[in-house]
C-alpha cells in the first residue's frame, strides 16, 4: 500500500514501513507564517489542498538546484547540506529484531 496521511498529527504515516517507498515533502515558500499556515492546514486535514505544498512517493529521487547547500530537515532534524541531493530506498537493509 502505497498510500500515505496527510492530516493532523499522522503526516507521512502508512500501515507498513517496508512498502519500498519514501515521503517526499516540499514547502514552496517557507517563511515562519507560510509554515505556520501550512500547519494550520494540516491540523485541518486540508494539507494535500494547500498550494504552497506538495508530496510525493518515490523509490528515488535526486533534488537538484542553483544553490550549492541546502539546509535539509530530516526526521525533524535541521542540518546543511551539499546539492545535488540523492535519496534512495533500499528494502530490507535495516534488521529489525522484535521480542
């Protein structure tokens, strides 16, 4: 199941992590209030409509751009980085032992 949430607290949640696919979120203009709106949205279950946003599910990706560092959030943490950007998903490459 490819499918993902968009709405209140459960952004990017799905009912398996091992379905072979990454979140892609992109916030076209994030100033404090354009990410306080799109929060607002969210709360609301209204994400997916906001235009300033967009997501998508990919098994690659590559973010080019004219910059040559962007700061990149990942898994709510804020770090530089080097463009171009390559993200990959590989299926199984991470055991997981459970009692």
């Amino acid at each position: 199941n490819n499918e993902y949430t968009m709405q209140g607290f459960n952004i990017g949640e799905r009912a398996c992590i091992d379905g072979g696919s990454l979140s892609l979120y992109v916030a076209q203009r994030p100033t404090r209030l354009g990410l306080v709106r799109l929060a607002f949205h969210a709360l609301l279950g209204s994400l997916a409509q906001a235009r300033d946003f967009s997501a998508e599910l990919a098994k690659e990706l590559q973010v080019e751009t004219h910059h040559k560092r962007l700061r990149v959030a990942t898994d709510g943490e804020v770090t530089v980085m080097t463009t171009p950007l390559h993200y990959r998903i590989r299926p199984a490459a991470l055991p997981v032992l459970v009692p």
